[in-house]
C-alpha cells in the first residue's frame, strides 16, 4: 500500500473512531493514539525516504490535511458529548418551580415587646427620653432615693431578692430617676424620661402576680409641673392604648416617692363605662398609679423643690396586655407557647 493509501485510511479509521467515541477519555486516548509523536502518522511519515523527491511536497500536504481532519472530528464529537453531558446534568438536578413551596412559619414580636414599644413610641413622641437602667440595682437607688430609707414599712411590699445587702434585683424602674435627677442639666430644658424593663419581687406566681414582670416609670421635672400636667399626659396615654373615648379618673392614694398620689382609673372600654364583668360593673378599670414627685425626692437629687417639681407614674405592660386583649393569667406571657403568641401578631 503506498504512503498516500495509508495516510488516508489512517484518515477515514480516525474520523469513523470519533464518532463512533461515547466518552471523553475515549476521544482523548484516539487523539494521543492517531495524533501523538508514537502514532501510525508519524510511522508512515518514516516511508518519505522511499517517496520521489518531486511527491513528498504532496504527500506532506496530505498528512497535514490527514492530522486536521482527525482533529476536527475528534473536537465535533467532543462537542457533542460535552452538550449531552450539560444536558443530563440539567435533567437531573432540574429543579420543577410548579411545585408550591415549602412553607416558612414567621415568627412575631412578643406581645409584651409589642406593648412596650408601642408606649414608648408614644412618649417619644411627647419629647421623652428611654432609659432602662439597670436591673441589678444599689439599694440607694432603689429604695433610698425614692423617699424609702431602710426601717419604712413600704419595704415589705416590695421585698425582693437581695444579691449583698446594698445590692439588688430592682423592685421597680423607678430606681432609675435618681441617676437621671442627678445627671441632668436643667439649664437646658425640663427632664421627660421614660424607664422600661424588668423588675423583680418576692411574690407567689399565680394568675395575677409573678415574682419578675414588666414596668414602665415616667418622670417629668421642670418648673411648674402640676396634676393638671399629670392628667393630660395619662389621658393622652389611655386613650391611645384602649380607645379614644377613655376617660380617666384620680383616686387618692399613697406612695412614699410621690405627695399627693392617685391611683388612675379609665372609663372601661368594654361596656363604655356602663358596668360589666370586666370593670366589675363600676364602669371603671384601674391601669396604673401616679402622683406628683415628693419634695424630698428632689432635694436628695440636689433640686430645689421651691424652683422646681415633677410628676410620676409606672405603670405594667402586662396589666395593660391583659385589660386590653382580655387574657385572664399573667403566667401565659411567659409560657411561650406559640398558639397563645401567634393570636397577637402585627397587633400594635
């Protein structure tokens, strides 16, 4: 067989061996086997020595052809496995986007953050700072600076839980208006401040009481301040929180850190002050106390009560939950039972 017999049945054997190739290792193992330095080509290419002077030109033209041709093909054939490749990958990790998807439970903000920060929005709004303070508090702080020293009888009402014998966990947010009495500067304006936290006391846990609830403290100094001042704020305050039909109501009562003090009632917002079950058929539902700041209060913080006076108030987020959702035991806010906390999503 000459050369140029041989060259073109190397060439038509290597172009039927690609494509009859089902792998890609195949096709590279026919490129290194036809194509490299040890392949048939480059053997049949020895024979140029028994080739006429005036043919190898053409012989050499055609084993270059020969070489190219294979190539091509091997490269088409790779093509094609590579997109039949592509494509089985595709078919097998195919994701189908009609089907509906999986449901992502959401969850929702504590009823009780809901409460208190739908509160403390509303005195922000009236100028108010937030200060939570701190819930391992001085004795100082917690009952001293509140007009309590330490043989008052209003110290058993509030018995807590003693770390030392000066420090604490606070009975109330109120322990906080003393470092802020004491920080501020009044030449600059009245102090309108807030106090949200946690606070704790000695007491049986049962549908009403819990030995650590919520509470929110207000205080305002300035000159000037009076009980109509006090009244305003808690009727702008009641009814945002039940309605704005409330009316609000000030019962005498007592509070070492406040002269006079009141205990504030609002008209009841289920029977409109007609009398019910909820309001005990009073037509009244007590929410909070108040009381203008006691003279003493403010002169241990180092203001003249002649120059200046302030108004108090705390009242408890869990209480206003409750009168305002109807719930019926305090003890379910700290359940975490999602049946009893998904009722309450997006309600403020």
């Amino acid at each position: 067989m000459s050369l140029d017999d041989k060259l073109k049945s190397l060439r038509e054997n290597g172009i039927d061996e690609a494509k009859r190739a089902e792998k890609l290792q195949e096709l590279n193992d026919l490129r290194v086997n036809l194509l490299g330095k040890k392949g048939p080509i480059t053997k049949a290419l020895r024979g140029m020595k028994d080739v006429p002077a005036e043919k190898r030109p053409e012989i050499g033209t055609l084993a270059n052809n020969v070489k190219n041709d294979i190539q091509a093909a091997i490269e088409e054939k790779m093509t094609e496995l590579n997109e039949k490749l592509v494509a089985h990958q595709l078919e097998e990790e195919k994701i189908d986007v009609t089907l509906p998807a999986t449901k992502q439970v959401q969850g929702t903000k504590h009823i009780l953050n809901q409460t208190i920060e739908d509160i403390e929005q509303f005195f922000i709004g009236l100028g108010y700072e937030v200060a939570p303070g701190y819930e391992v508090e001085e004795d100082h702080y917690n009952f001293e600076r509140l007009n309590i020293p330490k043989d008052h009888p209003a110290r058993d009402m509030q018995d807590t839980f003693y770390l030392s014998d000066e420090l604490l966990m606070r009975t109330q947010t109120s322990a906080q208006e003393g470092r802020d009495m004491e920080a501020h500067d009044f030449s600059k304006g009245p102090l309108k401040m807030i106090s949200p936290g946690v606070v704790y006391r000695r007491d049986d846990d049962d549908a009403t009481h819990s030995h650590q609830f919520h509470q929110i403290e207000g205080l305002v100094v300035d000159k000037n301040i009076s009980m109509a001042d006090l009244k305003g704020t808690l009727e702008a305050l009641c009814r945002h929180v039940f309605g704005d039909e409330r009316e609000i109501r000030f019962r005498p009562s007592y509070f070492p850190f406040t002269e006079p003090s009141v205990e504030v009632d609002v008209s009841c917002f289920n029977c409109g002050g007609k009398g019910c079950r909820i309001c005990k058929y009073t037509g009244w539902i007590e929410v909070l106390g108040a009381g203008l700041t006691h003279p003493n209060v403010l002169k241990m913080s180092g203001i003249d009560p002649n120059e200046y006076s302030g108004m108090a108030f705390g009242l408890g987020p869990e209480r206003f939950a409750m009168l305002k959702y109807g719930i019926n035991d305090i003890r379910d806010f700290y359940l975490n039972d999602v049946r009893f906390l998904e009722q309450f999503k997006g309600v403020n």
